[in-house]
C-alpha cells in the first residue's frame, strides 16, 4: 500500500509539473497549500517562492518567512538569512495594501504583517554581520528581477522621505505625484504597523542590544537618498511611467543638499547605466533540506535573446569545461545530475539556460577558465545581458590567476573604453604584455612581431 501511495504522489506530482509547464499559469498561496498536502512541503515551498518573487504575493512571502524562521530542531528548511529575506519582502509588499482597507481582511493582514515585522528585529540581533549583508544583497536580487516596478520599490524603500509607498512630508518630496492621495489610507494604516513595532523595538532593552552589538539600524537596508536615486533612474531608463516623477523629485532635494549633493545626483545617473545585481543568480542556501533556493527570475525579452545567442556563440567546450570542473561529467549522465539540483527536468542535454548556469556557477567557484568565459559573455551579450563593468570584473578573476587570455581581454577592454571603462592605453599594454608572459599565443605572436620590427628598425640605424 504503502508503494502505491508513493506512486500516487510521483504521478499527481509528474502531472503537476507538465500542467505547468504547458499552461504557465499565476501561482497563489493557495496552491502552495495544495502542492504541501497532496505533494510534499518542499513542492509547497516551490510555489510560494514563485508566487512571492514574481508577484509579490503577501501570503506566500509571510509563509516563506515562518518556514525558514521555524528554530524549531527537526525543522531542515531552518535558516534565519532567508527567513529575514521573505519577512522582509511581506512588510514591504504592495499586495499587503490591497487588503488593509479591507474590513473582513484588514485583522488578518495586521496580524501577519505585524509577526513578520517581529521576528525581522529578532533576526536582525541574530544574524551576523556578514549575514546581515547576505540578506541585504538577496533582497536587492529579488527586487531586481521584478524588473522596473521592482527598481521602483527598491527607490521607494531606500528614500529618507518615503515609507509604505509615500511621501512622509520630507522636503525632498515637495513635488512628489499627486496620485498619493488614492493610497492615503492604505499608508497610513502601513504606517500604523510600522510604529506599533518601533514603540516595542526601539525603546529600552532592544535599542540598547542592537547598539551594544555594534547594529546601527533596524533594518538591514537603511535610508540612502543617493542609492534610491539609482533606483529611480534604473526604473525610469526602463520606460516605468511613473519613474520619472520620482526621480524628479528626489533629483531635485538631493542637488539641494548641503554637502556634495550634485556629485552624489550625476554619480547615481551615470551608474544607473552600468549597475548590476550582486549576483549570478539566488544563492542555493545552506539549510540541509536538500531542496535549493530557487531563482524565480523572470526571462524578459533582453534576456531571450541573450540565450538564443547563447544557443549558437557560447565560448567553445565552455560548458562542458563548467561541469567537468564542478565534478559532473559532461555525458548525458552527468548532466542529469547537473540538472536535478537546479529542480529542472532531467533531460540529458543542457539548455542555453542550463549551460549559462554552469558556466556561471563553475566562475563562482574560482575556475578561471570559466571566468573568463563569463567576462567573455558579458562583453557580448551571449547569454547574459551586455554589461563592460560586470565583464571587467570576471576578467580579473581569472587575470589573478594568471590566466592569459584574461589578461588579453582586459587588455582589449581597456585599449577600447566601451560603457562605463575608462581608456587607458597604459593599462592596456601592460595588460597584454601580462598576457604574453603568461603564455597566450596570440598575444605572444604579436610581442614577437613587435620586438622583430623593432630588431629590424634598429639594424637599419
């Protein structure tokens, strides 16, 4: 009986999976619920990540959050990075303001929202300051990948003159959009919340520890007007509608500023252009569930094209190279494996997507092969968005390691100063004699006809 209920569980799962595939559907909280039940907690955790990385789903996030948060000793999904991330998102989601004007909600929302606020101040006394900056930089992640509303929020967040979304009468928003007005309510109900949990935390004995232990805020992503700037230009490049008037606004109260506040506004306008997220894609996490943390990311149109490229123009043996070098064997066996701890279909064959991965996941380990494929890659747009400072940067990965065709490309990015690299032809040569000392051909054919004119010019004297 016993195998045949398993069996029921493999096939409703199998079913499950090809549902989903077949019609990409909007997954709720409700269906996490469902998956929990009838699958296992882990297919459960699946959907709730889905539904709260791409839509912002409150239920789901506060879920994430008690999963992760559960210090109980047989819970193996325990860990208070994550937890802090989820609890974190759920007391900042726009989907929470849907339902505080709802009288039959509003008692139900308040009590989640105010159990996430809670255990986010307990973690924070938790964590370490490492992991403080851990679940800074998978929160900036997240809201990244929501593309440009999720840049607005990240804007909204950081802003010294926001809270829950608008204006706090800060003089910087003297201009702000007159479409505040229509969340009125729901703000202030937010901010009902936000000062009931401060009252408790930032008087007395909590106060007093987060100082003693050296924690300067009560929130791992504090107000900085400058990176909210940022933000709003990354959103308004975007084409986001409503971007511009946030950046107006703040543009303005910044440049107002006493100390450098126009370096501060041209510095956020010209990085907006070349920023990146602090990661390749979501850590996979260290609880011992065996399960990893999925990356919800949505695959935009940029994106698309990129790994169609990346099915034809990925540096040659690049993947094969990655797994080898992770311990998988190229072979269709290896990459089954490969591809189980990613919770995608175990083909055999990698996807564009896949051998983006990685390629991307052996650089992170410190394959300089690898490394300079990534930077190769980013100098391209082959599978990963066109960006100079993010190829620059693993092309000094593998240039640390003496890698010469690392140093070459460093060498060439220098020599020509695309987006966001300053020319420097000083650099630039010296990188390429690097190179050639390192052993790169190319470069070495091209010192060795240099030094041979050079030898020919001299003879002639």
């Amino acid at each position: 009986m016993r195998i045949k209920a398993d069996y029921r569980r493999i096939v409703l799962a199998a079913i499950l999976i090809a549902a989903g595939a077949a019609f990409p559907a909007r997954a709720d909280y409700t269906d996490g619920i469902l998956a929990a039940s009838k699958i296992s907690q882990e297919a459960g955790i699946r959907i709730w990540r889905k539904a709260a990385w791409q839509n912002d789903d409150f239920l789901s996030e506060v879920k994430l959050g008690d999963i992760y948060g559960d210090e109980n000793g047989t819970n193996k999904f325990y860990d208070p990075v994550e937890s802090y991330v989820w609890n974190f998102l759920a007391t900042h989601s726009i989907g929470a303001s849907t339902y505080i004007d709802d009288g039959f909600a509003r008692r139900i929302i308040a009590s989640n929202y105010h159990r996430a606020q809670m255990r986010q101040q307990k973690l924070l006394m938790l964590m370490s300051a490492d992991e403080r900056r851990e679940a800074r930089q998978r929160i900036v992640y997240i809201y990244a990948c929501r593309g440009a509303d999720g840049f607005l929020r990240l804007g909204q967040i950081l802003s010294s003159g926001m809270a829950g979304g608008g204006p706090q009468g800060h003089e910087t928003w003297t201009d702000a959009p007159a479409t505040y007005g229509a969340f009125s309510d729901s703000a202030r109900a937010r901010s009902d919340f936000d000062d009931r949990t401060r009252r408790e935390f930032d008087s007395g004995d909590a106060a007093q520890a987060r100082q003693m232990m050296g924690i300067s805020s009560d929130s791992v992503i504090a107000p900085n007007d400058g990176e909210a700037l940022l933000y709003f230009h990354i959103a308004d490049n975007m084409g986001h509608p409503l971007a511009h008037e946030y950046l107006r606004g703040l543009d303005r109260g910044v440049r107002g500023a006493r100390w450098l506040g126009s370096r501060v506004a041209d510095e956020a306008s010209a990085n907006a252009h070349t920023w990146f997220p602090p990661f390749e894609f979501y850590p996979s996490g260290s609880t011992d569930s065996g399960v990893p943390y999925s990356d919800e990311c949505y695959i935009g149109l940029d994106r698309q094209r990129a790994l169609v490229m990346a099915e034809r123009q990925l540096p040659p043996h690049a993947a094969e190279r990655a797994l080898q070098y992770l311990g998988w064997n190229p072979g269709p066996t290896g990459v089954t494996r490969f591809q189980l701890t990613l919770n995608d279909a175990p083909t055999g064959r990698l996807t564009a997507a896949q051998s983006v991965r990685a390629i991307q996941t052996a650089a992170l380990r410190g394959d300089a092969a690898s490394q300079n494929a990534l930077g190769v890659m980013y100098a391209h747009g082959v599978g990963v968005l066109t960006n100079y400072l993010r190829a620059e940067y693993w092309f000094r990965k593998a240039g640390d390691q003496r890698y010469g065709a690392a140093l070459y490309h460093l060498g060439v990015l220098y020599k020509v100063g695309p987006d966001g690299i300053h020319q420097d032809l000083s650099k630039a040569n010296d990188y390429f004699t690097a190179s050639a000392l390192a052993g790169f051909k190319p470069t070495m054919n091209q010192l060795g006809d240099l030094l041979a004119a050079a030898a020919s010019r001299s003879g002639q004297h």
